[in-house]
C-alpha cells in the first residue's frame, strides 16, 4: 500500500522508483499529492497489475447514500410535522403529504437497505457461518455476495424495471406523479447493492473483508 506515500512533498524536484518491488501493490491512491515542484519521476519498473483503487469509489458511494437519507428523513420530518398539524389543528388532513411520506419512506429503505449491505451491516443468522473458519469461511462469505448479486439483478433490477414499464403510464392520485417513476428507486437500489457486491467479493478475496 503506496497510499499518500509523498503526499505533500511540494519541494520534491526528482525521484527514481525504478528498482522498487510493487509486484503486489493494491493502493496508489494520492501517492503524489501536493508534489507540485517535481519535474523528473522514473517509474518504469512499476507493475500495477495489482493495483485496486475501489476504496475511492466505495466512500464516494456511501457519502452520496447516507446523506440523501438523511436529506429523506429531513423532509420526511418537515412532512410528517405539517400533516400533524393541519390534521389535528385545523381538521383538515392533507392527503398529498400522506402519499409524499409513504414514497419517501419507501425510497429511504431502499436506499439504506443498498448502503447497509454495502458495508455488509444487514442482520444475518450467523450459527452456522460463524463456525467455519480459514479458507471455508471465505469461500462461504463469497457465495453469500453471490446470491445477494443474483437476488438483486433478478428481482431488484430485472423485476423492477418490468414493474416500471407497466405503471409508467398510471398516475398516483395526489402528487399527479407516475407510479413508474416512483418505483425507480427499485432498480437504482438493486444496482447499487450489485456495485457494493462486486466490490465485497473483491475485498473478500483479498481478505480484507473477513
């Protein structure tokens, strides 16, 4: 891991890595950051084959999930405030902020529930997979991402984009919305949870998920 290794050398001139060993480095991530003086850089004996930036991409993925939930429970808030109000004070219930709170709740489980496997949070019965261990345990952590990828693609992704196509044209009764676009959240969460997929079984085959 070579991450940020001259990060800030702004009065670095020249540099020759040529004779370094990086048959096995995964992570150059910021490696030279803030050298803005330097003019002679020898990296020709560099193999990156190995190399594996996705960490970038993962946090870049969890920022933008956790704070449109919290941008969701906000409204989801400021909604529920305003139908407890007209409601109960005014007896005079708003039905366009009851069908907002039910869609935006909706969107807002999805979306944690794509952030929580991301980070592989989610609830799991683990009596059985807790006592494997070594090489077993990391082949069963993988066949679990698996089965979670295929259940995404099939039901999330496939079944969600049919369901989208056959209420595009139905329109919900108080928000004047079509139902296809409110049921996008579906394949969208599907296709972030084959993302963070991919990306657990990578981490896993390193072995820096276990």
């Amino acid at each position: 891991d070579m991450t940020a290794m001259f990060f800030g050398c702004s009065k670095l001139v020249s540099l020759d890595l040529s004779s370094f060993n990086t048959m096995n480095l995964t992570n150059m991530s910021e490696m030279f950051k803030g050298c803005s003086s330097i003019v002679s850089l020898d990296l020709s004996g560099f193999n990156t084959l190995k190399v594996n930036n996705m960490e970038k991409l993962r946090n870049a993925i969890n920022t933008i999930l956790g704070w449109a939930c919290v941008f969701i429970f906000a409204v989801m808030v400021v909604v529920g405030t305003y139908q407890i109000v007209v409601r109960y004070f005014f007896n005079n219930p708003s039905t366009v902020s009851e069908e907002l709170l039910t869609y935006s709740f909706t969107w807002m489980a999805l979306l944690s529930t794509a952030l929580v496997f991301g980070k592989r949070d989610h609830m799991r019965m683990g009596f059985l997979a807790d006592k494997v261990t070594g090489q077993k345990k990391k082949v069963l952590e993988i066949v679990i991402e698996l089965l979670i990828i295929a259940f995404a693609l099939v039901v999330m992704v496939y079944g969600g984009i049919s369901i989208m196509k056959l209420t595009m044209t139905q329109i919900t009764a108080s928000l004047g919305v079509s139902m296809g676009l409110i049921y996008t959240i579906i394949p969208l969460s599907g296709i972030l949870i084959v993302v963070y997929g991919i990306m657990n079984i990578i981490d896993l085959a390193k072995g820096k998920g276990e």
